[in-house]
C-alpha cells in the first residue's frame, strides 16, 4: 500500500466518531451504544474489537456498508429493522418491515396465556394477527404439548413467522393461516384460548408517534379505527364461539384502554371472568376474559381442522 492509500485508509475509529456524530445529531438518545451495535453488525466483528482496535482499517467496502447503515438509522429507520432481530422473551426474533417489531411488554401477554392454560393438557391455542410470530413461537417453546394456530391477514408476516418458528424448533407445533382476524376459524369450540395483540392506535394518532413507528412500521399493524377499539370489538365478538367452556380470550391493551375494552368484555355475556394484569410500568396492559363454562370439558377433542396457508 502506498503512503497516500494508506493516509486514506479507514479506521474503525473514524467510523465510530461519524457515525456516533449523525445518529447523536438525528436525535438518536442512544447513539453512541447504537453506533456500537451497527458498527459490529456492519464489520462483522465483536463489540470489544470497536474499542480495542479503533487504528484497525477497514476496506472500503466495509467503509461504505456501515455509513449506509447509519444513514439509515439517522433518518430513523428501528435499528430492530436494520439489524434484523429482537430479542422477545429470551428468543432471538428476525424481524422486517412487514411485522411490527416485539415490545417487552408483549411478554407479559405471553405470560397470562401461558397461565390460562397451565391446568390444560396438550392445550390449542390461536395467536390472532401473530406479525412476527414472537408470541406464538415463545408460547410453542415455552408449552412443547401445545398446538398454536397463528394468524395473519399478511403473507409477508406470515413468511417472517414460519422463519422464527423453524429456527427455534417449534415449525411442527404451529399452524400458520392466512386470514383477517378469526374468519377462518370457522364455528367449532375448538380453542383452549385465543391470544392477540392486535392494532389499538387510533387512527388520527398514529402520525404522531415517533418517526420509527409512524414512518416504518406497518400501518396495518397500528392503527385501529377512530377509538383505537375496532380490533377489540370484533374480537369479543368473534371469540366466544371458538373457545371450549372455560376457555380464555387474551389481548394486549392500549395504554388508558382498559375501562372502555372491559366493559365490552363484560357486556358481551359471554365470559364469567374478565380481569386485567398491569406491566412493569404499572399500565393495565393485558386483559384476560374467561368464557363461561367448567373447565372440566376443556381438553377433550382433537385440534380442530382448518385450511393452513
């Protein structure tokens, strides 16, 4: 290499201080551990050697690559997105832009499913507008006798979850459907209990959330009518035929939804429970509604039989 290649030349170290200087002057509140982590994804190499090694030179195409990626992250694009994972519930989830990205408080919905089947044996479950398919692989993993139907009317997502439930071993144990929320689940009372996490944002409030979720998460995903209650009521709706006696209808709750959705719940008639369970941050943030009916019935029958995208 000649003396001026090598003036030219690259290091980690400057890569670092420009990419740490854009996503600092886009916004971005983490921006030096973010530069880290693109950095390591985009050079392929540990977090420690972007410390250890900043004289290190990097070629140009590497150069290239992790300025595209900090590009990006500067105009705002989720670095969940970027670097194509999220960890939900201990499990390294592959996201896209056709998914919404997994909130750790997504696992606490996980949680309360998992607890209303916990007395069923080789329980059959339904994961209703399943996106990535965090919470149906988490549920299969986390109960290797369950069944899980998982839902979605997007094929995209469908593709994204089908990969998540084969990396993580569960791709014999979950049924992928294509299909605008229950519609394909015929009448049979078929189900242990129902889980979604389905849009809640009301429309007019979508464009202000922030530019991560409003310009690249999947609009579909988020938005739910004037009210933000559109999803829960045709779930309420739809849900009771589906679920054996005692069967449970789980769903993640907007934050300040939990008074308007339970009196839904409790004027539907057909539950004898409904209860909610608040996050870490205190937020009522899942609600549980138990179809009325004994629990003794519960585990008879066969899953049912349904057309499987």
């Amino acid at each position: 290499m000649s003396a001026g290649a090598a003036a030219a030349a690259v290091t980690v170290g400057d890569l670092r201080r420009q990419a740490r200087a854009l996503l600092k002057g886009a916004g971005i509140v983490n921006a030096a551990r973010e530069t880290d982590w693109l950095l390591a994804f985009a050079l392929d190499v540990p977090s420690h050697v972007l410390m250890l090694e900043g004289a290190r030179a990097v070629s140009a195409l590497q150069a290239e690559q992790a300025r595209v990626l900090a590009g990006r992250r500067a105009a705002r694009e989720p670095l969940q997105y970027l670097l194509g994972t999220q960890e939900f519930r201990g499990l390294d989830i592959a996201v896209a832009p056709a998914v919404l990205i997994p909130r750790p408080e997504s696992e606490l919905l996980v949680e309360e499913t998992l607890r209303a089947v916990a007395g069923i044996a080789a329980p059959v479950l339904a994961d209703v507008g399943t996106g990535s398919g965090c919470i149906a692989v988490a549920i299969a993993c986390e109960r290797p006798d369950a069944t899980v139907y998982a839902l979605d009317v997007s094929a995209p997502a469908l593709a994204v979850a089908r990969s998540n439930a084969i990396r993580h071993g569960a791709g014999d144990r979950i049924r992928f459907i294509r299909a605008d929320l229950l519609e394909a689940l015929g009448g049979a009372r078929a189900f242990d209990a129902i889980v979604s996490n389905p849009p809640y944002i009301p429309e007019q409030e979508v464009e202000g959330l922030q530019p991560e979720v409003a310009r690249y998460e999947p609009r579909v995903a988020l938005a739910a009518g004037p009210d933000g209650l559109a999803f829960y009521r045709r779930l309420l709706h739809g849900a009771p035929p589906l679920l054996k006696p005692g069967g449970s209808l789980v769903m993640e709750l907007g934050c300040g939804q939990a008074e308007a959705v339970t009196r839904m719940a409790l004027q539907n008639g057909a539950f004898d429970s409904v209860e909610c369970r608040k996050d870490m941050a205190g937020i009522e943030r899942v609600l549980v509604a138990r179809k009325v009916g004994t629990g003794g019935a519960r585990c008879a029958g066969p899953p049912p039989v349904l057309m499987v995208s």
